[in-house]
C-alpha cells in the first residue's frame, strides 16, 4: 500500500469512528500527538469515542500525502471538518500531519493544527485532562 492509499484508508475510517479500521495500521506502542495532547494507541478508541459523543458530520478531505524516499516517514495534509454537537457550531481546520512507521506500522502520528479556531476548543482539552486524570 502506498502512502496516499494508507492515508486515505486512514481518514475514512477515523472520519467514520471505526477504531477497529484505524488500529489495523497503528503499532501497539503507537502515539498521537495533537494540539490538544498526547495519547498512546491504546487510549485511542476512547478518545474516538469521546468524538463520536461530541462532534458529527465530521468530514476529512485528503489533500496530499506523500513518502520520504525510505518509505519510514510520511506527510500529509488534510482538511478536518467537524460540527459541535452541543450547539451546532461547525469548523474546517486545515491540518499537516507527520507520519513515522515502524515495521510498516504506524508509530507516531504528529498532527499540526490550530486548535483555537476549531469547534473543539472549548471541549477537547478538558476531556483530554479528565481522561488522563483517570476521570
């Protein structure tokens, strides 16, 4: 699989909130570092589920991606839409991501965004704190 097809495959699923499709290409000891923190593979279907409850229509548009000449890191950009379930309110964030695998496998996901200008704000640090707090 090339790196656009992975990345693709990757936003429909994560888009769609199935953490079953998204895990078949992370790494057990996988991270994802955002704006809005930093969590291990295995927090990852709660944190999905914490944006299935919060957030619909959500919407990612893959704009480009492509490998290093190893075939070890990946760049993307994409476009992450999402609407507020709470009040309705919408937002379209442009998005870069660095992707490094490992044994073919996701081993870190950094993704680069503003975080202030999404609907997710006001929600996602406090639910991030909580969780980590245990809560």
């Amino acid at each position: 699989m090339n790196a656009r097809e992975l990345i693709d495959k990757h936003a429909r699923a994560f888009a769609a909130g199935d953490w079953d499709a998204v895990k078949e290409h992370w790494h057990p000891d996988a991270e994802l570092v955002s704006p809005s923190g930093r969590w291990p593979a295995k927090e990852m279907r709660a944190i999905m589920a914490d944006l299935e409850r919060d957030y619909a229509d959500v919407l990612i548009e893959v704009t480009d991606a492509f490998a290093s000449p190893s075939g070890e890191r990946i760049a993307v950009e994409w476009t992450y839409s999402a609407t507020r379930r709470s009040d309705g309110s919408r937002s379209t964030s442009p998005d870069a991501i660095i992707v490094d695998l490992r044994d073919g496998l996701i081993i870190t996901w950094r993704e680069y965004f503003d975080l202030s200008t999404s609907v997710e704000y006001e929600q996602t640090p406090p639910a991030a704190d909580k969780r980590l707090a245990g809560g």
